[in-house]
C-alpha cells in the first residue's frame, strides 16, 4: 500500500511511451530535433487552453513544477519592471510575491534563484480549511507595503502538498485585478481536475490567472516527469528568454516555420528532454474523458476513507479532503470516545502541559494532566513509530506530518486507481494493528 508521495503506480501506456523516448533520444529545442514531438507539445498547450477557457496560449513542458513555477515569476517580475531583463533589478524596489503559507516551498526555492531572497516571499494566512482567501491577501500585502516591500504577483495553489486545499481562486482573481497584480497558479496536482466533468468547478476562477503550472506525473500517473507551464501571454516567454543563438535558431530556415516551431528559445534550458510522448500516447489509448474518470475515482475515493475515519473511534479525521489527501490521527484505546478532544483544537496552555510534563514526570501531576501526558505521547509522537513499524514490515508507506501547530498526523495521498474501499479500509485496520501493539509494548 503505497500513499505517501503525489504519485502513484505509473500508468503502463506511459512507460511504454517512455522507453520509446529514451530510445529515441530528441530534443525539443528545434523542430529539427523534436520533430512530431513539438506537435504533440503544441496539441497539450492547446487542450490547456480549451480547459483554462483562456482566448490565448503558449506553453511548454518543464522538468518539474518547481521549473514551471519559476517561468510564472520570472514572467510576473518582468511585467513589474520589464527593464530589469536588459539591466537587472535593482532599481526596482524591494520586490516581493504573497504566497499561502501551506504553498509547496519552490516558492522560496524560486525567490532564491530569481535573487529575490526568501524574505520577500510573504506568506498569507489560510482559512480553516487551508484555503487562500482575499482577505488573508489584503492583510498580507498591507504589511508588505508597510515594511517598504512592492508586491508583484500572488501565488496561489490548486492542491496544497498536504491537505490538498484549493485557494479561492475567484477571489485571489478579484484581489489581483484591484491592485494589478499577476496571478500564478501552481496547479501541480489539483490542476489536473480541470480534466474532470464533475470536479473542473473546484478550479473555479482560474479562467482569469495569467499563469499556470500542472504535473501530468501526479493525478495522472504519467511516469516522472510529465510537467508543463501555460500562460496567456503569448509572446511572453520568448520575450524574457530568446537569446537568438544563430547556430541553433537561424531564422532563414525556410523547410519549416521556425518562428512556430522552433520553441527553444522560449525556455530556460537548451537541451530539453522530450517528455511529452508518454503523456501523448498515453491520451490517446486512453481517451481524454478516461484522465477525468481518473481523477473522479481518486476523489471519491478520497471521501469514502474520510468517511471511514470518521466511522472509527481509532481514529479522528483532521479535515474533510478537499482533493485527494485524507490526514487523520491515531488514537489509543483509551483516548477514544466522545468526550476525547481533537488533536487539532488542543490549546497553547494543554501543550504547555505536555512540555512540563515531558520535563518533569507524570507522576507529579494530578489525573488529568496525566491524562494530557498520555494524550501528547501517543498523539504527538506515535504516528511515525507507526509509520516506521509499517515500513519496515513492508506492509504501508504513507506520510506522517504535523501543521502550523497541530500535531503530527497521517497523511493519505489517494490517487491510486487501484484503491477500494476494502483496501483503504485495511490500511485504517494496519494503522490500528501497530498502533495497539505499540501501546502495549508501550506499557
């Protein structure tokens, strides 16, 4: 039982279009060495555009969402102060990005790279449910502007990397429109709902970003790596990126239109592996309609073991599933019941408690504290025993974190299509197993 990362067993069309790939060993910085390949590029960046509703496209594949993020920056700085390109940035201010603070950490990475500095990614407050919303933004850039800093683009996610939480994106539309903003969505994993007809609607206003980044190798099963980065401005990435070296993009070619097909100058890199045919091929086995079924049955199945969480005193469910990932806590046999409180609204003074007693022994308190010590020994610190026994027997592997100031839980990323209910549940039934053998050695 595999459910510990954004990824899942690899669809069998897409490793047979894979082995073909490395076979073949193109590149896609020219028409000449990309060839068919560019085409099938060219027919994704325009099925993207059909499902963002954007009247306009250019595209291309990255190796990473981290890379496809980076190009939304790039792009967004340059529309901020587009001299910086020719004469560098630092005649334009403090700049900054607002960022959800349960965003994938590239955004600092990028920050880093784009010579920006990590403290000028400010991180905006999420809802209770990890979602973005405008008035956390309006706060957020506020003290931006208050500590001297100019904000220039807003980060949103589809798909938060643990709670899967989707950003208010009609809202972060609204936002960026009142202060003329670019608007970057990272779409890495929950990007990939726009492929579904039931689920597209949790995407809502994301026809209106500028930017948008989505990894095929995460809902989709695509092997790694199958990402790619879409904006609406054509032009744009040529525009910051083209350096015209003449021995690879001489513009006389007349055997094709090398201004269109020649996309090599709209990317960081020169030598760009060709990673589209897995994607390709396996879009045609399958059918588009057979990619939303996928992220249907994933979603669904997201929900039922929410529901089984929910149907078992073992266990206490952090949030409903927004997406595809379900965290939930452990509980021991004699924390459970009605009256147990939620790992998750534990208070400052009960986490104090925990601390004093860590330090000073439980039997120097009363019933209740102790009772608090048993409830911070198993509940903070049980779940990676757990997961580690698990590992070790080979039977689950799936992830185990804390966030902002709840304990560390379970959390399950469920994308496969090979799950069932049956099998969710026995996941829940090994949790519990180790869990109950862990306490007893325990004690």
């Amino acid at each position: 039982h595999f459910y510990v990362q954004l990824c899942a067993r690899p669809d069998v069309v897409g490793t047979l279009g894979e082995l073909v790939s490395a076979a073949l060993n193109s590149s896609m910085y020219t028409f000449e060495m990309g060839s068919v390949f560019v085409l099938m590029e060219r027919k994704i960046v325009e099925l993207f555009g059909e499902l963002l509703e954007w009247p306009t496209i250019e595209g291309l594949g990255t190796p990473g969402a981290s890379n496809a993020n980076s190009y939304g920056l790039q792009l967004a700085r340059a529309k901020a102060y587009p001299e910086g390109r020719q004469k560098g940035f630092s005649g334009a201010g403090q700049m900054c990005i607002l960022s959800s603070k349960h965003a994938h950490y590239c955004d600092k990475k990028n920050a880093v790279i784009a010579g920006l500095g990590v403290d000028n990614v400010v991180k905006v407050a999420v809802d209770e449910h990890g979602s973005m919303r405008k008035s956390g933004l309006q706060v957020a850039y506020d003290a931006a502007l208050a500590r001297g800093q100019k904000p220039f683009m807003v980060n949103a996610t589809a798909g938060t990397t643990v709670l899967g939480a989707i950003d208010n994106l009609e809202e972060c539309a609204d936002f960026c429109a009142e202060h003329s903003l670019w608007l970057h969505v990272d779409g890495a994993l929950g990007g990939s709902a726009l492929l579904s007809a039931d689920f597209a609607g949790l995407l809502r206003g994301v026809e209106r970003a500028d930017s948008f980044a989505w990894n095929a190798h995460k809902a989709m099963g695509i092997p790694l790596q199958s990402s790619f980065f879409f904006t609406r401005h054509v032009g744009a990435l040529a525009e910051q990126n083209a350096m015209k070296a003449t021995y690879l993009f001489q513009p006389d070619k007349t055997l094709y239109d090398c201004q269109t097909y020649d996309s090599g100058d709209q990317s960081h890199q020169c030598g760009r592996r060709q990673d589209i045919f897995k994607l390709w091929l396996s879009m045609k086995a399958h059918g588009r309609h057979a990619f939303g079924n996928r992220v249907d049955v994933a979603i669904d199945n997201a929900r039922v073991l929410a529901q089984l969480v929910e149907s078992r005193a073992e266990f206490s469910l952090h949030s409903q599933p927004q997406f595809v990932q379900v965290c939930f806590w452990w509980l021991p046999a004699h924390m459970r019941g009605d009256n147990t409180p939620s790992p998750r609204s534990m208070s400052a003074d009960e986490k104090t408690s925990f601390a004093r007693v860590g330090e000073c022994g439980w039997m120097l308190y009363t019933v209740f504290v102790f009772f608090l010590f048993l409830f911070s020994l198993f509940i903070l610190h049980t779940a990676m025993r757990i997961k580690e026994k698990l590992v070790l027997e080979g039977t689950l592997m799936c992830g185990v974190q804390g966030l902002d100031d709840a304990p560390n839980f379970f959390r399950m990323v469920v994308i496969s299509p090979c799950s069932t209910k049956a099998s969710l549940g026995a996941v829940l039934d090994e949790i519990n197993r180790v869990g109950d053998m862990l306490f007893s050695e325990q004690s």
